[in-house]
C-alpha cells in the first residue's frame, strides 16, 4: 500500500467478502454509489485476464454535504474509492486515504473533516479483519 491507502487482507471468498465491505460500510454511514468490475472491464476491452478487483464508490452523505458546503469544487475528490482484489494470500481490501487526497485542499474545517472520515473506514477496516 502506498501512502495514498490502507487496508487489510480478509479471508473468504471474494464475492462474500464485497458483499462485508458494503454491509459493514453501511455500518459506518456510507452507501455504495458506484461499482466498477475492473477485472470484467480488462477482459472485455482488452482480452486480458486478471483476478478479481473491484472498485467501490463510497460516500457518506452528510459528510460529503459538508465537503460540498466548504467547496463545490471538492466533488472533484469524491467518492471515497475502496477497492477488493483477489490475491493468493486472500481478499485485499484498500482504502483510499481520506488525509492523502484532502490534505491538497487548503481550506478550514477540510483537515477535520478527513480525519473523521479516516476514522471512520478505519473502524469498517478493523470490523473486517474481527
């Protein structure tokens, strides 16, 4: 991982695995906006075989609202992306560091701002690896 993400590796099969990350997600407040199956995408338009990756859009409303208030322009580093990819020593899941991407934006209340969402994919990480 670099310092863009964080994550963990989960045992199980991928697909129940994606189907804990939503549920435990939702837990946190966050919803699924978008789902991209890299893997059927690599295949279909490039013949290419790779294991299973997905990319999940993550957002909490009103966290986002917030990140909208200060700036409209912030949709811009918005979903947050976790991504589930299939490895031979399990299911990886990675976050995308809400610090990292936050951390270009210069305006009050955004460094806060990030450190709760941090907080809060950092407890969907360690309820997965319970």
């Amino acid at each position: 991982m670099g310092s863009y993400s964080f994550g963990v590796t989960v045992h199980g099969e991928f697909d129940d695995v994606v189907e804990r990350v939503r549920a435990t997600l939702a837990e946190e407040g966050f919803g699924v906006l978008s789902d991209i199956d890299v893997a059927a995408t690599m295949k279909k338009k490039l013949d290419k075989d790779m294991p299973a990756y997905r990319i999940l859009g993550a957002c909490n409303p009103p966290l986002a609202s917030r990140a909208l208030d200060t700036d409209p322009a912030i949709g811009a580093l918005l979903p947050c992306n976790v991504v589930v990819r299939q490895e031979t020593e399990g299911v990886i899941v990675d976050f995308m560091d809400p610090h990292a991407v936050l951390g270009i934006v210069d305006l009050p209340g955004i460094d806060e701002l990030g450190t709760e969402v941090r907080n809060r994919l950092e407890r969907v990480r360690d309820a997965l690896s319970a």
